[in-house]
C-alpha cells in the first residue's frame, strides 16, 4: 500500500473519530436540554453531600436548572449538588479563563489593537471598532463586564489564537480541571465544555491566586480608555449582582444551546460561597432563591 495513501487513511480515521467524540457529547447534553424542556420545574432535592444531612431544616428552594452546585468555597461541602460532575456548554463562563490566561501572559499596561476580525465576531457588545488601542487592563474590564466576545478575540490575537487557546487548556489541566476543553476564547463553540466542579477549582484559583481579576467582575460601572483619541467610555455591567455589597466576583454565559449559565462568590455569614446554575431560563432568579436560602440556612445554624 502507498505510503500516501496509508497516510490518508489515518488523517480520516482520525477525523472521524473526533467528530464522533464531539456528536457523543452533543448528544448527552441535548437529551438533557430536552428532558429539561419536557418538565416545566424541578425540585432540586438531596443528596447533599454532607454527613448529616438532616441539619438542613429549611426546604430547599424550587429550581428548575440542569445543573447546581451551592458550597462554601474550598470546603468539601455541598449544600446543594446537582448534576455537578456533568459537562455542559459554559458559554461565556469561557471569559474567566480567558482572562486569566492573559493577565499571564501581557502586563496591565500591554497594548491591545481592536483588529477587524475581532469587531466582525458575533455579538457587539463593548462598542469596539477596529483599530482601537486599550490597555490589556480596559480590554479585561470589557471582557468582564459586558461580555464582550471582541475582546475575548482581540487577547487571544494579540498572542496567536491557536496559542492562546492551548495555554488556556494548559491551565485547565494544571488546576485539575480534567472534564474541560476549550476550542475558543469567548464560548461562542457549543464544544467549550465543563462541570460545575472544574469550574469550582478555576473560581477557588481565582479567589486566593488572582482575586484582581474577580475585582473586576463585582463592579457595576467600568471606566475604559481609548488611548489613540484618549476617549473615556463608561460601560454598565450586565451581571445583575455587579456592585452588591455580598457578591465577591463571577461570571455570565448564555448560548441557544446552553441556555443561560451563572457563576458566583458571595459572602454570606462572613464566608465565601459558591453558587453555580447551569442550563436556567432564571440564571439570576435562580441564583437569588438559593443564595436566600443559603443565608437563612446560615442563621439558623448560628
């Protein structure tokens, strides 16, 4: 058999069996989201992971999200655990990932040029136009702040995307993150995947090792600086917890097929909790009944 045709066997091989991969897990979590669709709310009940579970006197709220993981940030507690090993479409969660591989990689002061093809990637948020300059410090607060999949794409050109994207999947495997893959720096792809647990490891990460990125996601307001025209911009949050005195930092997604996604730290009762909902209609609502319920469940243990 030729040399090149036996190397064209393999090359397709290959291919198939990625594309196989990927279908399976397209698969699992679109028999999710029909299942999810077919029930109008869920009561997100035990098990707790917790050795006595009985202490939880308060009913736990009505939730209707795929996924939910509620704990005290590095405990090895679960207040509420649900479907928390399972791989999900994280959307825009991607950003703190993203955002975190660039703090690495550029200073604050690193200048950043909106190029073309970053300004022509879906979604419009943060208003950039091609051939703006800002800090890598004012891209980050437009990556977190207003989402902005420009700016995801302007950190990751400003480096090489392909490189960009294989140090962001370094770090996930550095902080153990075995169940998540990224294929781009905004979550645009259905195929940005990960679980509420990974996800806990990237935040715990974020909180003790970079908590000035985190600082950034807890602001309602931020300011940015076009440095060729020197014009000053304000951009509002759209995190509706941005700016409250409890939320100590997270992050939003939202895709068609993930529906909406929602990480965050707060502190209640003086401690920091992590409330994580996947796959909601409600991300913020939902996010509210169980940090309500976290507080009430907190005082009566006191």
């Amino acid at each position: 058999m030729p040399k090149r045709f036996l190397t064209y066997i393999i090359l397709v091989s290959i291919l198939f069996l990625i594309v196989f991969i990927f279908k399976g897990q397209e698969r699992s979590w679109q028999e999710l989201v029909e299942k999810k669709n077919s029930i109008e709310s869920a009561l997100v009940q035990k098990p707790f992971l917790h050795p006595d579970p009985a202490r939880f006197s308060i009913p736990v709220p009505m939730l209707g999200s795929m996924v939910v993981l509620a704990k005290e940030l590095g405990s090895n507690e679960d207040f509420i655990s649900y479907n928390a090993d399972l791989r999900w479409p994280i959307a825009s969660i991607t950003k703190l990932m993203s955002g975190l591989v660039a703090s690495q990689i550029y200073s604050s002061s690193s200048e950043i040029t909106i190029s073309e093809s970053a300004v022509a990637v879906e979604g419009i948020a943060g208003g950039l136009k091609a051939g703006e300059i800002y800090t890598m410090q004012d891209v980050l607060k437009i990556l977190f702040a207003v989402s902005s999949n420009d700016a995801a794409l302007s950190l990751a050109e400003g480096y090489g995307v392909d490189r960009f994207i294989a140090t962001m999947n370094a770090q996930a495997k550095q902080l153990h993150m075995t169940e998540t893959v990224f294929t781009d720096p905004s979550g645009l792809s259905l195929y940005n995947q990960s679980t509420a647990r990974d996800l806990e490891k990237l935040i715990q990460f974020l909180a003790y090792m970079n908590p000035e990125l985190l600082a950034i996601t807890r602001e309602s307001e931020v300011e940015i600086t076009e440095k060729t025209s020197t014009l000053k911009r304000k951009l509002v949050a759209i995190n509706q917890f941005a700016g409250s005195e409890e939320f100590l930092g997270g992050k939003t997604g939202f895709t068609d097929e993930a529906s909406g996604n929602l990480v965050s730290l707060f502190r209640l009762h003086d401690r920091p909790f992590l409330i994580i909902v996947f796959g909601t209609d409600d991300r913020f609502g939902e996010t509210a009944r169980i940090r309500d319920w976290l507080i009430k469940q907190l005082t009566t243990d006191n």
